[in-house]
C-alpha cells in the first residue's frame, strides 16, 4: 500500500484476510514513490495506490521495459473505499502476482 491510502481500505482488507504490507509498516512511508514501486518490485508484490504519479512512472517503466511488480490504481474521486476493498481483495484471490508485473490495473475493475 502507498503511504496515502486510506486507513479504513487496509483494515478492512486485513478483517478479510488479505495479505497487505503498508509502506508504513515496511519503514518506508519516507520513500519516494520510485523507491517504493522498486521495493514492491523487491518483494514481488503490487502496489496499490491512489496517486496518478505512479502513473507516470508505470508508463516510463513500460517504455523504457524496465521491470516492475505492477501497480493497482484507484482515482480517490472515483472509485469508493467500498470498492477499493472489494476489487483488491478479488484481485488478491484471482491474481498471480506474474498476472500484474508490468501493468497497470484501474479499479473498479
């Protein structure tokens, strides 16, 4: 999970048994969003996030083939923390993290 996602996405994904790992809790809620995608990549675990930056950076990786664990995206004007909740964990239980590397998913899905 980026830094700004909202609190109430991860407990309700951890109340639903899906494995999540905040950047705060990997000590890396300081890191810029370059870091953080190269330690989701790491990990070999996409990163959700609501930023549109990461985006950007997605889109540079694409270009430049330049390997990462995939990114989950949901615009925070968009898509409800209801269906945050509900998509990341049908993704969590539909997905092999292989299916995201080098994508960008938008929710809802």
């Amino acid at each position: 999970m980026d830094v700004h996602v909202h609190a109430a996405i991860t407990e309700q994904l951890e109340l639903r048994k899906v494995d999540v790992l905040t950047a705060q809790d990997d000590s890396r809620a300081d890191s810029d969003d370059e870091r953080l995608l190269d330690r989701a990549t790491e990990l070999g675990r996409a990163l959700f996030s609501q930023d549109r930056d990461f985006l950007a950076i997605a889109a540079d990786r694409q270009r430049r083939r330049h390997n990462f664990a995939g990114i989950v995206y949901g615009h925070p004007l968009r898509v409800s923390i209801g269906q945050c909740v509900h998509d990341l964990e049908l993704i969590s239980k539909c997905y092999e993290p292989a299916d995201l590397q080098n994508r960008v998913e938008h929710l809802p899905l």
